[in-house]
C-alpha cells in the first residue's frame, strides 16, 4: 500500500512544486525587467517540461531506465493523442501553418534524429550533446520568430499575467517559491520513482511500462491543463504550439541532459514498439500542423481511441501482443 501512496504523493507534490516555481521565477524574472516574451518562452516553457526531467533525471540517478526513457516517450505520445485530443474536444483547432513552420521541421526532424539515436538501445553522452544543440536552436528560432508576432508577444503577456494573480509581488516571497519548488520537484520526483518501482516490481511488469502509463500521465497534466484552457478561452492554437514545445522539450532538453548525466538507456520494448508508435502519432500531427486537416470532434474521438488502445496494449503486455499478431 505504501508504494501506491508513494506514487500518488509524489505526483501531487511533483506538480504543486512545479506551479510553485514557476510562479516564483516568472515574479523574480519581471522584476529583474526580463521580458515577457522571455519569460514566456523560457521560465513558463520549463516549468510544464520540469516534471518529466527532474523524474527522467531521477528515475536515470537511481538505475531505473526504463522509467526515465518510458517517461520521455510515453509523454509525447500522450501530449498529442490524449492533450492535444482533450483540447480539441472544447474548441476545434485549425493551425496557421506559417506561424508554426520551423516549429514543426524542427518537430518531425528532432523526433526521427531521437528515434534513431534509441534504435542503438542507448543515447550517449555524444548524442546528448547533439540533442542539446537542436534544442538551443529551437529556442533561438522560436525567439526571433515571436518577436515579429505581435499574436505570439500577446499571448505570453497574457500568460503572464495569469500566473502573477494571487501571488504578493515581491522579491523574498518570489524567492521562496522558486526555491520551495526546486526542493518539491526533487522530492516529489523521488517519491514517484520510488512507488513507481515498488510498482512495477509487484505486478512483475517492467519499470518501462510504468513510466510509459503511469508516469507519462502524470507528468503531462500540466500540458494538459495548459492546452484545454487555452482551447476554453479560444486559443485553440496554443494548445497546438505546447504539445509542439513539449515534445521537442522532452527529447530534446530531457532526453538531451539525461544522456549527458548519465546516459539514457532504451529498453528493447521501447526500441521495437513504443518508439515506432511516438512516430506514427508525429506523423499523424503533420497534416493538422501544415493547415491541410482541421482537428476536428472526430478526429479528436480517433486520438482518444488510439491513445486507449495504446494503455491497453501495455496493460495486456506488448511482448505477448506482438507474438500473436
């Protein structure tokens, strides 16, 4: 029973720390006169990737790498057919394919670069470094393409102006948010790892298949949440642009920093069937990101279905699954 109240006191504290700091440093960050398009693209970028890489980082530091890879992947198969159908659902999403056209090379190009670096059954510090690399370019092209939006700067200060309310506009307890919140993300990310081991090992399942359910789940609620009140308040392509910054969040900057640290091992189920499978749900993205599909109540039925189907297969046991077909 403990493990359960492991994993589910580590999600909670993993979440509450994260919008806790990223509170606290978007206050800190103003107040150093840092703009809002800054702010928005970086403090506020990191804050809904924070839990997958202080778990992934975690998971990698205490010899589980399956939950750290699992959590990478499973995340961005949930971000687009899970969150991205969600958001959907409340408001139909056309994307302006000129707004979004680097975003998604760098998307397509960076998720075929990760899978082939998995499909060697690790990525290596070398590879971590190249990982690091396109994500300094995403950012850098991201910048420059938003400060010539005035949409884009609009939106981060609308952003930010949200995440400010409620919160005492001044220096110590902006402080003691941020830093509260880094402890909480540590000490929450070694609950849920722990519990989710402890897991794993009593149901005989692997840690992989965890970190592909369980902890992919958890650790997207903030993207989820993000992008379904953003549909709500009609900006139904915001919810596009942070599934995109997600994904290329989590391979790029998690991915990319845990093969430094430590390395990143890849399990063979991910190798021969959760990647092919992050690859068919960006490949399924595309059309919508060109503008050439509008993702519409039904298309979003169809991501709901598939991303069922997926949590089925892990929980029927991919192995046993692949032997029958």
């Amino acid at each position: 029973m403990e493990m359960y109240f492991q994993l589910a006191g580590g999600l909670v504290i993993l979440l509450v720390a994260a919008e806790a700091m990223v509170r606290g440093a978007v206050i800190l960050a103003d107040k150093m006169g840092v703009s809002p398009m800054v702010i928005g693209m970086t403090v506020v970028a990191f804050g809904t990737s924070a839990p997958e890489l202080v778990v992934s980082l975690q998971a990698s530091l205490q010899g589980s790498p399956g939950l750290a890879i699992g959590n990478i992947v499973g995340s961005n198969i949930a971000n687009v057919w899970l969150i991205l159908g969600a958001a959907c659902l409340v408001m139909p999403i056309l994307a302006k394919p000129d707004a979004l056209m680097r975003d998604v090379a760098i998307l397509f190009g960076g998720t075929i670069i990760f899978a082939i670096m998995c499909l060697f059954g690790e990525v290596n510090r070398v590879s971590g470094v190249i990982l690091l690399v396109i994500f300094a370019a995403f950012i850098f092209t991201s910048y420059f393409r938003g400060q010539d939006d005035p949409d884009v700067l609009e939106e981060h200060a609308e952003e930010l102006a949200e995440l400010e309310k409620g919160v005492p506009k001044n220096v110590p307890v902006a402080f003691a948010l941020t830093v509260g919140g880094i402890v909480g993300l540590a000490f929450g990310a070694d609950l849920l790892v722990t519990g989710g081991s402890e897991i794993a090992r009593s149901f005989g399942v692997s840690e992989e298949v965890i970190g592909l359910t369980l902890l992919a789940f958890g650790t997207s609620l903030p993207e989820l949440a993000a992008s379904v009140v953003a549909a709500y308040r009609g900006h139904p392509d915001v919810a596009i642009g942070n599934v995109v910054g997600s994904n290329v969040f989590n391979m790029m900057l998690v991915g990319g920093l845990v093969a430094v640290v430590t390395g990143l091992q890849v399990p063979d189920q991910v190798v021969n069937f959760d990647i092919w499978v992050m690859l068919i749900a960006t490949v399924m993205l595309l059309p919508v990101l060109f503008g050439k599909m509008k993702l519409n109540r039904g298309l979003a039925a169809l991501f709901f279905l598939l991303y069922i189907g997926y949590i089925g297969a892990q929980a029927y046991g991919v192995e046993r699954l692949m032997q029958s077909i």
